[in-house]
C-alpha cells in the first residue's frame, strides 16, 4: 500500500518541462522531505518521461484526452541510460513492481493491463544512493496507450510476445482490417539479434496498403527502374523465422517506431481465403485486390 505521502504537482519552482505528451524534470526537489512524491499529469497515447537526479517518487499518471477510445493496454520502453530507480504500476493505492533497478531493461518493452475504473498510474522509487552517484543517474522511458483494437502482439508480464503460430483464416480476415501496417512483398534477409531476443526481416515491398507511421520507405530499384518499398519487421527469435521465396502479405504493429509481425501469408493463400469469406459475406471489412 502506499506510504503517508505528499503529493507535489508540477510546477516551473520544481525545476521540471512539460508538454502534453512529455515530462524532463529534477528530483533534487524530494530532498526538502522524504515524503514528497513529484505528480505530472500526460494527456497523451504516447510520449516520453526523463527524470534526472531522482529523488524519492514520481508519479505519473496518464489519462489521454480522446475520451471516445478505450486504452486497455500500456507498454513502456526504458531508455538506455535508464538507472537509478524501480518503475512500479500503481492499482487501486497498491504497487505492483514492474522493472527493477537492477534488471537491465534497456532491450525490452514492459507492457500491462489498463482497463478498469481508475487513471493508469507509473509510480518510480529512486534507489538509495549517495549524493555522488545520485548526480549521474537518469531514469527515461517512453509510453504507448494501446486500444482494444490494436494489432499489437500478445501482452505477457514481461512485454511483447508474438504467437510463433500461423494465423487462421478469421484471424487473419480481422488482422487486415486491424493492424497498423499491410504491405505486400518479399523476403530480402532475415537476422538475428540473441542480445535483444528478437529476429529483423528485411522486406521489399511493391505494395503498401496502409502503414501507420514511416516503417516502409520508398526506394527507386535501379534495375527496374520503378519505386518499391523497403522496411524490417521485427518478431521474437524463438519464432526461429527463416528467408522464404514468393510473395507474402505482412500484416502487424507498430510500437516505438518499430514493426512487429502479426499474420503473414503467402500472397495467393490470402486471396484464396479472402474471396471464399466475400462469396460468403463474412470478411470483416473490404480490401484492395489489385
């Protein structure tokens, strides 16, 4: 349960900036008393937190200005320099421990539930250290709100998890309607990376049908001289994903600036499947066959 605490909001004496979507400030504040507990208030889906010199707690509380859509899910993305504080979910004046100071975090997403009656809260607790260290720690991370519409991957305790599974057919009708980005293309390369636990995969794209953001960039082919598209998309290693010859839909989320993998078939597979569900009026939205 939550200390007897005094909650201090944010103000400029406070030595702290903020925007709607943002939040830098200082916890040299918390050293006037131990029980002083910084509050900043974001309106925002996504943003960012950077808090220098942590003192004592933070208290973020997030509470987005779009009313009409209901955020289920948050995901946090520790910065790499993140150090000096433990980052706790707050449910009803209890914590729930979330990212541990020592834990190196700077690899992974941390997402969790946040359907219910009350704001979702972030609560940081500055580690006990002495003034000298204290003076070179920097506790950062940026924010998502994701809606119950979301493509996103699966939400596990610790973060991000894809379904190494093929999708099927009515996962597959929703995930074109859905997702944040569908494109039509080919396996380029496929890597590794073990340290981030995670696998890239390099995709040449003549068709982008919708993309939420920039993931996919235009590129002029010099040997058909006509533009394509190029972009990575990112899935867990243990998926164990492998180059594949043919043509594929990619269909999946955006979080951070990055894409990760929903529902890939092969392209002539997704036809098939797509016009059975129109001869039967049961596709959940219309798509652009072309």
């Amino acid at each position: 349960m939550l200390p007897n605490l005094i909650i201090l909001t944010c103000f400029l004496a406070l030595r702290c900036a903020a925007d709607l979507c943002n939040w830098t400030g200082s916890g040299f504040a918390a050293g006037v008393d131990s029980r002083i507990v910084l509050q900043v208030r974001l309106r925002c889906t996504k943003g960012s937190v950077r808090w220098v010199y942590p003192g004592q707690a933070l208290r973020v509380v997030l509470e987005p200005n779009l009313s009409s859509a209901r955020h289920t899910s948050i995901c946090i993305k520790p910065s790499p320099s993140f150090g000096g504080a433990s980052v706790f979910i707050e449910r009803a004046g209890q914590l729930e421990l979330l990212v541990t100071d020592s834990g190196r975090p700077e690899y992974q997403v941390f997402c969790f539930r946040a359907d219910g009656p009350h704001k979702p809260v972030i609560y940081l607790q500055a580690s006990p250290q002495s003034d000298g260290q204290r003076n070179r720690r920097t506790v950062g991370f940026k924010y998502e709100l994701l809606t119950n519409r979301s493509a996103a991957p699966n939400l596990g305790p610790s973060g991000l998890e894809t379904s190494c599974r093929p999708c099927n057919d009515t996962e597959l009708l929703m995930a074109i309607c859905s997702s944040d980005f569908v494109v039509r293309g080919y396996i380029k390369k496929v890597t590794h990376d073990s340290r981030r636990q995670m696998s890239s995969v390099e995709v040449s794209a003549p068709r982008v049908y919708w993309q939420r953001s920039g993931v996919f960039e235009q590129h002029l082919d010099p040997l058909v001289s006509c533009q394509s598209w190029r972009g990575h998309i990112h899935t867990l290693l243990q998926c164990h994903v492998k180059p594949g010859d043919g043509e594929f839909l990619f269909t999946g989320s955006e979080h951070f600036g990055e894409a990760w993998l929903g529902c890939a078939p092969r392209y002539k597979d997704f036809l098939s499947v797509y016009h059975n569900a129109r001869t039967a009026r049961q596709n959940s939205c219309d798509f652009p066959l072309d």
